[in-house]
C-alpha cells in the first residue's frame, strides 16, 4: 500500500479536486483499520503536508479520538505538519492546540508522539506564518 501512496504523492499536482476529496474521505473512513504503521505516517503526511486545510484538521481530529492506539499515536505528526503548512492561521492555531490536548492522551506512546511533535515544532517553525 506505501508505495500507491508515494506514487500518489508523486502525482499530486495531477490529482483533481474531487479525486482528492475521495481520497480524504478514504483516509478518513479506513486510517484507524491499518495496521502497518509506515501506511498511517504516509497518510498523516497527506493530511499535513498535501492537504493543510480545514478539511484534514477535522479528518485528524476524528483520527485523534479512535480507540486504536498506534494510528491513534500518529495523529500528533499529521498536527504537527497541518500547523507548519496550514496557510490559514485559524486552521495551523487549532492544529497547534489539539496537538497540545493529546498530551494528556490515557496511552503514554501517544504522549511521547505529541512531547516529540511539539519538540519539532521548536526547530522547525511554520512554512506559511
């Protein structure tokens, strides 16, 4: 399934709008029923890097609530990218701040993915702020 999803980022600019809304409903509808981990990052990157808007905050933010631990546990990461590439503030300040409330998270490996996220948040500031 990664490489579909690296052929696709690949392709991204060749993607029409509503092929992209499929593939977000997709991402929304299957995230949590994965288990290999590389396929959620690859999709937490979508969300965060290729999509940035209000539609991927609100995809993430259901994805931060499934009961499944680990797609659960990189729900910081697609925070974290939605913040720094969000080329509207209001979507990048939510993205910032569910980040942050995922920090009280009951699974210590999600804490430690928001401890990590917020760490590079230090370093790796906004692209569009």
């Amino acid at each position: 399934m990664v490489p579909l999803f690296l052929e696709l980022q690949l392709a991204w600019d060749r993607v029409t709008d509503e092929q992209r809304g499929m593939f977000l409903q997709f991402i929304r509808d299957n995230y949590e029923h994965y288990k290999d981990f590389m396929v959620c990052f690859v999709m937490t990157e979508f969300l965060g890097e290729r999509y940035a808007n209000r539609d991927a905050l609100e995809v993430t933010r259901a994805l931060s609530q499934t009961p499944v631990v680990m797609p659960r546990s990189l729900a910081p990461h697609a925070l974290e990218e939605l913040h720094r590439h969000a080329p509207d503030e209001q979507v990048a300040a939510e993205a910032l701040s569910l980040l942050k409330s995922m920090a009280t998270d009951p699974n210590q490996d999600v804490r430690d993915e928001v401890e990590t996220s917020l760490g590079r948040l230090q370093t790796r500031p906004r692209k569009n702020g």
